[in-house]
C-alpha cells in the first residue's frame, strides 16, 4: 500500500504573485490574444415586500423620535439661558406646566432629563431593521448607541464623494518618479535591488527574470535601482530584456538603462574607457538593431556625443552585422544632421560596413560632402555673408577626409557624371595632403551610374 499523502500545511500569507497582479502589474499565465471564458457572478440580496415596510415603518417611526427629543431639548436649552433674577419666574412656569399637564414635569428631583416613554417594538423587527441598516450602510454612519441619522448618511455620502474627488486629483497630479505598487512586491524588489549591486556571478534571482513579463514592468526595473547594478548584471539584463521585450519596449530599456551607464561609466573611470561587461551589452543591443538606434545612438547624438565616446560606440558598429534597412535609415538620419566630428565617425563606420545602399541615400551622402564646398564669386548665391562664412570655413578634421575617402572607394560606380564633376570639385577646395589625392583617382576610376542601373534599380524595388 502506499504512502497516504501528508498533508498541506496552510499558507500564513497570500504568495507574491497575487500582489504582482494588481496595480497593473499582471503575469502572462496564458498566450496571448487568448479570450476569457471564466467569469464571476456576483450574487446580491435580496429582502421580500413584508420585510421592506416594516423597515421603512420603524425608520419613520425612529426619525420621527429623533426629531421630537431634538426639539424638545432645543426648548429646554432655551428655558436654562436665562440669569438669576429669573429664576423665581421660572418656578412659577414649570408649577404652571405641571398642572397644565396632570402634575407630570420633564425632570426629576436631581435635574435629570427622564425619557418618555416610547412605544415597544417587536424585538425581531428591531434586529433586522438594524441588521439592514449596517449592512446597506457604512458603520461610521452609526452613533455610539447604535442609533442611525439621515443627517450622518448625508454627510457620510459627501465625504465619500470628495474622497474620491482628490484620489482623482493625487493621479493626475502623481510625480514622474512615483511607483504605485503594493509595499509587499516593493519590498521584495528592493532587497533584489540590494542583491544585485553585489552581484557577479552565478544564476539571477527568479524574481528578477519575471520582469520583462509585467505589464508595468518599467515601474518594477525602477524599484531595484539600475543605476547600482555590477557591470556583469548590466550585461544579463540586456540580453534578458532585449530577447524578451518588443522593439519598442526593448527601446525603452535601451535608452534608460544601457545608455545612462555607457555615459556614466566612461565618466567615472580615470582613463575614460568602459566596462568590458558593458561593451559586451552593447552589442547584446544590436540583436534588435531599431531598439539600438532609436534608443541609444540617436538619442547619444542628440544629447551631444564626444569624440571617444562616439569612437567606442563605433567600434561596436563595426564588428555587429547590420541589416541594410537600419543602416540606410541611420545614414539618412546623421547627414541630416549638423556637422561634428563625432557624427562623422558613426558616418565613416556606416559607409565601411559596404553594404548596397539605395541611390536616395547614396545622393544624401553626395549632399553632405558636397555642402562643405566653398562658393565662388561667380555662383548664384547673392548672400555677401554666406559667401564670407564659405570663404573663411575652418580646415576639416582628418575623419571627415576618412570618410569621404571611403565613400569614394565604396560607391564611386553608383554617383552620376555630375555628382563626380561636385566631389572633384570639393576634393579641391577642401584639401588633405595625404587623403585628397587618393579621393581625387578613386573618383576618376569610376564608371558612374547609367540610366539601366536606375531602371534595373527600380525593377528590384518593386519585386
């Protein structure tokens, strides 16, 4: 026979998870797009007729009682208000009263009030009219005695009202840093905050490797402080939130995390240099390469890139294979952009890569070199100071002379004759003594586009 199976001891505590899945922090549990087929029904109470009129009767009856001792204590109020000197009149009233009405006066011997009598209530009709009222009814609305006032309801369901007004208001008004998560998965979070500052090798917590599944799993990475991960988590991170996430989640990610530590850490260390662990995240990035370009390199050139930080997030362009779409856009997206010589390194890397490139982003790449001719007297523009600004423009550096050089070794077959004629003509007015010459001949051995590469062009496009 076997063994009878021993029993479960119960939970003290609801698990982890149940906290996770409120505040919009819900687990995938099924695929998705699946639809949901269990629903719950919420069952109400119901109270017959009979039921019903003796409630309304002894709430009349109630109200009715209540508004009699208010008044009648109002009155008696109003009677103990005058000074001494009337106190001698007032005998004579209350003897006056006591014959009006049989000898029977409102208070007793020591001043206290005597309660009237009132007409008895079934005791059953009594506790269900009560047990009505709590359970309809908030217990705040109810007095020390268990009585109940219409007054109270009414306030009660104001108070109610605003409450809700400024919960509505502190949502709105919520500040940018703010998690609203339960303390319990807070809590937890940060002791695996905690966890992985220190952290170097070894498996990850389970906790952390859910993140990505959360919905409001930004909110979460916030709570475990990214900015005092090691090195070796920033590298597991990334290729955990990279694989898991969705382009445009994984941009996100990308652009708080791994960009903030690459400007951080080449700051920090005395030579300038980054983490080896970080360098390996950056190329764990280009899995998804629009996450990597829309969150770290243009969002790095906007900001305003260095000369070193632009030639080590180069290097990691050069030795990461790069679908042509990407590239093109990103090389569209630079030579639009102003000129710096950090933006000319990213530019020269690009144009290295020799990938097929579309004639519209080839003639973009014309334009830029072709904009730091200088203009002659002669041409058509009528402006004397832009003229001058062209006249008196500083020597370029030695990598915008690299990467004009490359683009003339990689695409000089797929210019036009009057493309060439421009570049020859920069290659003159911008001189390198070492580089140029080596522009000028790779320019002049090219056979140029003719107008059977455009029409074949075409043909690939639209097949």
């Amino acid at each position: 026979m076997g063994k009878a199976p021993a029993s479960r001891q119960k939970q003290r505590h609801d698990p982890l998870y149940k906290d996770l899945t409120t505040q919009g922090g819900n687990l995938r549990t099924k695929a998705r797009g699946a639809k949901k087929t269990d629903r719950e029904d919420e069952g109400e109470e119901f109270i017959d007729s009979t039921s019903s009129r003796k409630i309304l009767q002894l709430a009349r009856e109630q109200q009715d009682e209540l508004e009699k001792e208010e008044n009648k204590a109002a009155r008696d109020q109003d009677n103990f208000t005058f000074g001494s000197r009337f106190v001698q009149e007032q005998d004579e009233d209350e003897e006056d009263d006591e014959e009006d009405y049989g000898n029977v006066s409102d208070f007793g011997s020591e001043g206290d009030f005597e309660e009237e009598e009132v007409e008895e209530i079934d005791a059953e009709d009594a506790a269900m009219f009560e047990e009505y009222l709590r359970q309809s009814q908030p217990s705040k609305n109810f007095g020390q005695d268990g009585s109940y006032n219409l007054a109270d309801k009414i306030m009660a369901s104001i108070r109610e009202k605003e409450q809700e007004q400024k919960q509505k208001e502190q949502a709105v008004e919520k500040p940018k840093d703010a998690v609203l998560l339960p303390p319990k998965v807070i809590a937890a979070y940060t002791q695996i905050g905690q966890v992985l500052s220190t952290w170097t090798h070894g498996k990850l917590p389970k906790l952390f490797k859910v993140i990505p599944s959360l919905n409001n799993w930004q909110d979460v990475l916030y709570v475990t402080q990214p900015e005092n991960w090691t090195p070796h988590v920033v590298y597991e991170a990334t290729k955990l939130f990279v694989s898991n996430l969705q382009s445009k989640q994984a941009e996100k990610f990308v652009e708080n995390v791994l960009l903030e530590r690459f400007r951080s850490d080449i700051e920090t260390n005395e030579d300038h240099s980054l983490n080896y662990h970080v360098y390996r995240a950056l190329k764990k990035a280009l899995y998804k390469p629009g996450a990597f370009f829309k969150g770290f390199l243009f969002p790095l050139v906007q900001e305003g890139v260095s000369v070193r930080e632009a030639t080590i997030a180069g290097s990691v362009l050069s030795k990461i294979s790069i679908p042509s779409s990407h590239s093109s856009a990103a090389l569209c997206y630079l030579v639009s952009l102003d000129f710096s010589p950090a933006n000319t390194v990213f530019i020269r890397i690009l144009i290295e890569k020799k990938y097929a490139l579309p004639y519209r982003v080839i003639d973009d790449l014309v334009f830029y070199f072709m904009r730091f001719r200088i203009v002659n007297d002669n041409s058509m523009i009528d402006d004397e100071e832009e003229k001058k600004s062209k006249k008196e423009a500083p020597l370029l550096p030695v990598v915008w002379h690299k990467a004009f050089l490359a683009f003339a070794q990689t695409y000089k077959n797929d210019i036009t004759e009057d493309q060439r004629d421009f570049l020859l003509e920069t290659t003159r007015q911008r001189p390198h003594r070492d580089i140029s010459p080596e522009i000028r001949r790779e320019l002049l051995a090219g056979s140029g586009r003719t107008e059977e590469n455009q029409k074949e062009e075409v043909m690939a496009d639209v097949f």
